[in-house]
C-alpha cells in the first residue's frame, strides 16, 4: 500500500518507479496526487511528484482536473524541487486560453528572468510563459521583448537554449 512513510523514504529511481508502477496498476493518479503532493512534509510532497513525472503524459492527462491547484503549489511553496516539479508537471498539462492565470503568467515571467532561480525553474517558466502569451498577440509582444532584454551572460544553458529555440520560432 502506498503510505507517506514509504514516500518519504524514496531515495533514488529504482524506488520511485517501484511505487510509480503500484501507482500506475491502481490507476488512480488524481487521488495520489491529492493525498500526497500537499503533504506537510516537503520531502512527502517533493517524492510523490517525482514519482508522478514518472508517467506518461496519457496517464498524467488525469491530473488536467488539478492544473489550477498544481500551478497554486508551485507559486506557494518554499520548496525549490517542489516548485520544479510542479511546474514540470504543469507543463505537460494542456493548457488553453481559458486556462491563463495573470498571477501565474506574472510568477513564470519574474522567475524566468530572475538569475537567483534555479535553472530548471527558470526554463519551464519560460516554456510556460510562451505558451500562455499565445493566446495574446500584445502578450506575446511582451513576452519577446522580455526574452530579448534578457542579459544572457548571467544564464545557464538550459535557459539559453529554451530562449534561443524560443527566438528563433523552433519552439512550439
């Protein structure tokens, strides 16, 4: 049975598959992720959303129902890797333009940009800030003159790539 005790304990990928694929037989992503990915113990919540990018994009389909709450956790936790896998969660998520959040769209701009953020937060904020402004030509005007502006000396890899694909129209 899947507990938070043995949550807690997942220590590396051979552990977190084994209870991703317990997770997979019971079929019931959405009542995992509710359980567990809001628990009290950051390391609780930091496991079982490890373990939930563990699944396909079809099975994390069921998780659409929660995009709103997982872009809340993100934006509210003081945890780094609970807020890069929430947002790595989120961006697998389809996302449409009755789904843009002008606080969440605010939280991925100033953490894309800020060069405090860790780097995996800050491209998946970009990647999600593209996709939102989409939906908006004047957002999306903004949001290139951001990513222009950015004084990319101060940036990792990760974000320098996801900028230039992003700059360059290969990223869709």
């Amino acid at each position: 049975m899947i507990n938070s005790e043995r949550i807690k304990v997942v220590k590396n990928e051979i552990d977190a598959q084994l209870i991703y694929h317990e997770l997979k037989s019971e079929g019931d992503f959405v009542s995992f992720a509710r359980r567990f990915v809001y628990d009290t113990d950051a390391k609780v919540a930091r496991n079982a959303l490890w373990i939930l990018t563990k699944a396909s994009d079809q099975e994390l389909s069921a998780l659409q129902v929660m995009l709103h709450e997982l872009m809340e956790r993100a934006m509210t936790t003081d945890s780094s890797a609970v807020r890069r896998l929430s947002l790595n969660i989120v961006e697998r998520l389809k996302m449409e333009e009755d789904d843009l959040r002008t606080d969440f769209l605010d939280f991925c701009l100033e953490r894309m940009a800020n060069i405090e953020e860790l780097p995996g937060c800050q491209s998946v904020c970009m990647k999600l800030a593209f996709r939102m402004c989409r939906f908006y030509p004047e957002l999306m005007g903004e949001f290139m003159r951001t990513i222009e502006g950015m004084e990319i000396d101060y940036y990792k890899p990760a974000v320098k790539c996801i900028r230039s694909r992003i700059m360059s129209g290969k990223f869709k």
